[in-house]
C-alpha cells in the first residue's frame, strides 16, 4: 500500500510540472539510457536551460528589450 501511494505520488509531480512546462529530467535520463546508452547526458542543469531556450527561445529571440 505505501508502494502504491509513493507512485501515485510520483505520477502527481511529473502531471503537475508537465501542466506547469517544467521539464522532467528523470525521464529524460531514463530515455537516453535506454535509447542511447554510452552517450553523454547532460546535467540537470544544462537540461533545464536547454529545455528553457527550447520553450521561450535563446538571448536575442525576443526582439525587445528583454
């Protein structure tokens, strides 16, 4: 029982930061070590901007002040 609640859990997050567009690192992991084992992966950190720049575009895509 307490497996079950952990999981729901677990599947509560990743719903509430994909309804959000925060990126989910864990499956991207486990997608290329599945996918393309014995190739980097990035960190966590180079994940959430790559994953930014993707979303709202690099420096300089605006074309505002901004």
């Amino acid at each position: 029982m307490l497996g079950d609640i952990a999981k729901a859990g677990r599947y509560l997050g990743q719903s509430m930061r994909l309804m959000m567009g925060l990126p989910d690192y864990d499956t991207y992991v486990s997608h290329r070590e599945v996918t393309h084992p014995g190739e980097p992966v990035m960190t966590y950190e180079e994940f959430f901007k790559e994953r930014q720049e993707a979303r709202y575009g690099g420096a300089g895509k605006r074309g505002g002040c901004c």
